[in-house]
C-alpha cells in the first residue's frame, strides 16, 4: 500500500506539474521532469532500445491530458506501455534522411559531401508544448542518426565543410541560433533540447565567430555580447569557490588562480541514457548516487563521454571522476574565448573590456603552463584535484595547446614527439593510447580531434606530421565510405573501419566527419580519388 500510496502521489505532482506548464518557462522543464513517473517506467522498462527515443518524442495531446491517462489506465509491462506511448506520442526515427529526402549514390566522395549538407540541414524550429526541443529561430544542419538536434562543439566542425562548400549563410544562421540560446538560456546547450541545459560543451563558439563573415559594427556587438554571455556561464563559480575548492565550472588552484572544470548543474541520471547511468552508480562502491550521476553528466559536458581520461580504473566507469578533474582543451578554448573578447573589444574601442580580458587571458596562460605542463614528462594534459598533479592519461586533448595557440615552441616540438610516438595510428590520430571498451579511447579515432591536432601542429610549423595524420584519416574514411556508402561518427584507426564501444549504435551522418574530411580533401587534394566508388 505505501509504494501504491506513493505512485500516486507522484502521479498528482507530475499533473500539476504538466497543468501548470504554461505558467512556467516549459524550457526549463526535462521530459523527467514533465512525465515523472511515466518516464521512469519506460527508462526503468527499456521499452525502446534507445534510451533517447522516448525524450525525443513529440507529444500528440496536452500533457496534462496525457498524465490523466496514464493514472487512469496505469498500463503494465513494456507492451502496454509501449502501445500507451505509441498512441499519445510521435515517435522519432533513428535516420538521418527526412521524409521524402533522396541521397544519391555512387558519388565521388567530396560531391557526396555536397549532396549530404541539404538532407541534414533542418528548418527553424517552434516546438510544441511536452516536446523537449528548444526554439531556433533559424535553419540549421543536425549530426544524422539519434542526433536530432544541433549540438554544440560539433556544429563548429560541420562549419568547416559547410564554408569549404560555400554554405555561408548556413553558417551565419547557425551563429544567429547560438547567439539566441544564450540570450533565452545564459548558455549554449549541449544540444537543443530540454534535457541537456544543464551542461554545455567545448566552448567552441568563438571560434565560429571567426568563420563569421559579419565583421560590421553592429555584428560585432551582437558577437561580443553573446561572448560575454558565454563567459559569464563559465566563470560564474567564481563568485563561490572556496580559497582552494570549487564552484560550479571554476576551481581555485593551489596558488590561487582560476582555471575550469567540467560542471553539470543537475544530479540526477541522464535523460537521455537514464537506465545506463542507474545501472553504472549502482556499481559504484561507496559512492553517492548523486555523485556518480554529476560526474556521469559532466563528462557529457565533456564531449568525450566516455573516456579512460575520466576514470581512476581505466577499465571502469563507475570510478570516473570528472568533476576533480581541471581538463587542457577547455581551459585552452576559455583562453581563445578570452582573447577573442579582448579582440572584439579592440576593434569597438572599448578599452577597459580590452585591459580587463587581456589579463584574465594572461592570467589563464600562466595557470595552464604551470598546471597542464609537465616539464618532467614533456607533455600537456589535465591536472587532478584529489591528487595535485597531472592525470597520466595521454589523450588527444593534449594537442590543444597547439591548437589555440598558447603553447611556446618547444613545447609544441616535445608534443609533435609524443603525438607521433604514442597516438598516430594507421588510420589517424587515435584519441588515447588505451583500449577500454569506451568509445573516446582507442582504437576510436574521431573527426574533431584529428582537426585539432592537423591544425596544431601545422601552426607551429610541424607539418610532416600533420600531413601524416591527415592522408592517414582521408584513407580511412575514404575506405568505409567505398565500403558502405556512408559517412560515420568515428572511426577504428587501428584496422580503418567503423568505430565501437559506447553507449549507443554507430551513428552515420555524419555532421562533424562531413566537414573535417571537406576541408581535408582541399588541404591534401592528391589522397582520395575522384572516381565514383562501387557501392554496395
């Protein structure tokens, strides 16, 4: 009786919840949130395989209406509550092709690029009440498969190619649906949906401002703020963090300076991956559920969920512990957020913004170099809080430094060293040098690192090697797309076929792969043919 007395309470909470959604900002409302104790049953019953495809759902009828029903019929068993669902809900679909949407075959790999960009690309978006996506006021290109929505830090790689392949105002509408997300949400989203506006990602966004052809005043302004308004997001910690703790995305290091951390303001398992993150804190000895769930969500946060990078056991995820953890790409993207403001101000003659990020720019660099440089071992990396020194995870993200710029030269001469000695692989640039069964750790390579590390290293003049991981990675997408037709999220770089591990299926697409190998294909034109494939 009480578990009954208990449901049915849950049940009322969850109505009230829905009946006053109007009355709320419905944005800030998960479909967790919304559908309460419907919601676990479908995670908690697997009802799809996905746990992504319920969250994603499109309500047919009001919620309020459709909680009525669930106390009313309270259906049992993954049949019924599938056959519930199915009636009250349009159900998503996992591929990358819209109704009615044609992708031609047997095309050159560049022009099946080409073809790709309008199959992917979406219009503005006004979603319904219960729906989990948010509002974008202009049109925009998804990654394909599960991916339904933009995501951030891959939409600067998508960019890439979309400006290789003259899709400027593409790239300019993208900005503008950037630009609105952090006016309505104070951030940009993981992803444009209800359920990822507790976190962020790789802040990538000042450097989409620099594939920006809007240079004019005004523009500028509108950049500059919507900047400012991400950096305030990142460095709102600062106004809590203890002499030597944390707050939100800020840590205070030994020294007193500042540095970030990845942060996810919720605690509770993922929407979206739900029954997973359940089942990884219970094998979590010893540890908060809670804890598990803020460390599971912040390495979302991360981009890399999941990685060895993250974990005190290597092989387990449940010791992951992302939160203690001060990572060297996202401190070297606030340091080009910084900058960037700084420049944004030069050009508008604002001279105390351009003192004041001048220094925090200033102020990051030399944190970084004394944190996330190990002179001993030559190499970057992320420094741990529980230990006071570097993690020994040698991953890709140590190419970030290049990257952005802030490493010196002999710095970057000792990482070309250890790139080529520990992470080139046969078909690229792997993401670590360990094999765990996680999707961002070998034999896993992926477009965005092999960008980064192609771009780095080619700044600091190492170009043997940037060319060695480029031809590298066309071969091996070059050779899956001959063999399947398809562009994939990531890639085994190890025997160059379709990546594994993770989460999830193998998605193909593929937003971010598209445009790194188009801007590829330009830099090292001679590597694949032009030549149609045979497809299967």
């Amino acid at each position: 009786m009480r578990q009954t007395g208990s449901l049915i309470r849950r049940l009322v909470l969850a109505t009230l919840a829905a009946t006053t959604l109007t009355a709320a900002r419905a944005q800030d409302v998960t479909p967790a949130d919304l559908y309460g104790p419907l919601f676990e049953a479908i995670q908690t019953g697997k009802v799809f395989p996905d746990g992504k495809t319920f969250v994603d759902a499109v309500p047919r009828r009001p919620v309020a209406e459709i909680m009525a029903d669930y106390a009313r019929d309270r259906p049992q068993g993954a049949t019924a509550l599938r056959a519930f669902v199915e009636a009250r809900f349009i159900i998503p679909g996992d591929t990358p092709v819209p109704d009615g949407a044609q992708v031609a075959q047997g095309l050159p790999l560049k022009a099946h690029i080409a073809a790709l960009w309008p199959v992917l690309t979406r219009p503005a978006l006004e979603p319904v009440e219960g729906s989990s996506a948010l509002a974008l006021p202009s049109p925009y290109v998804v990654p394909g498969g599960r991916f339904r929505e933009i995501y951030y830090w891959d939409t600067y790689f998508t960019m890439l190619g979309l400006k290789a392949d003259g899709q400027d105002a593409l790239v300019e509408s993208m900005l503008e649906n950037f630009e609105a997300l952090i006016t309505e949400h104070g951030h940009i989203p993981n992803g444009a949906r209800t359920y990822y506006l507790s976190r962020s990602q790789p802040p990538f966004f000042a450097l989409m401002v620099g594939l920006s052809e809007r240079k004019d005043a005004v523009s500028r302004r509108t950049q500059l703020a919507a900047m400012q308004g991400e950096y305030a997001f990142w460095m709102k910690g600062a106004e809590c963090v203890a002499a030597t703790g944390a707050c939100d995305h800020v840590v205070r290091m030994p020294d007193g300076a500042l540095l970030n951390r990845y942060w996810d303001a919720r605690d509770t398992p993922r929407d979206e991956s739900w029954a997973e993150d359940v089942a990884t804190a219970s094998e979590a000895e010893g540890r908060p559920a809670a804890e598990v769930y803020r460390d599971l969500r912040s390495g979302a946060e991360s981009g890399w969920d999941f990685s060895s990078r993250w974990f005190d056991d290597p092989q387990d995820i449940a010791t992951l512990h992302t939160t203690e953890i001060v990572p060297v790409d996202l401190n070297s993207l606030l340091w080009t957020l910084e900058r960037t403001i700084a420049a944004h101000c030069r050009a508008l003659a604002e001279r105390a913004c351009v003192r004041d990020f001048d220094h925090r720019a200033g102020a990051r660099k030399r944190a970084m170099n004394r944190y996330l440089w190990n002179a001993s071992e030559r190499r970057f990396g992320d420094w741990d809080r529980r230990t006071g020194r570097m993690t020994s995870s040698v991953s890709a993200a140590g190419l970030y430094p290049l990257f952005t710029g802030w490493a010196n030269r002999s710095q970057a001469r000792d990482t070309a060293r250890q790139t080529e000695a520990v992470l080139i692989a046969p078909g690229g640039l792997r993401t670590t040098a360990l094999t765990t069964g996680q999707q961002w750790d070998a034999p896993n390579g992926w477009a965005p690192l092999q960008w980064v590390a192609i771009s780095g290293l080619d700044r600091y003049g190492h170009r043997a090697t940037a060319e060695t991981i480029g031809t590298r990675w066309l071969g091996t997408v070059d050779r899956v797309y001959r063999e399947t037709g398809k562009m994939l999220e990531k890639y085994d770089v190890e025997q160059q076929r379709p990546g594994g591990g993770g989460e999830y299926p193998l998605q193909d697409g593929f937003g971010w792969t598209n445009g790194v190998t188009r801007v590829l294909l330009d830099r090292y034109p001679d590597v694949v043919s032009e030549t149609a494939p045979t497809m299967p």
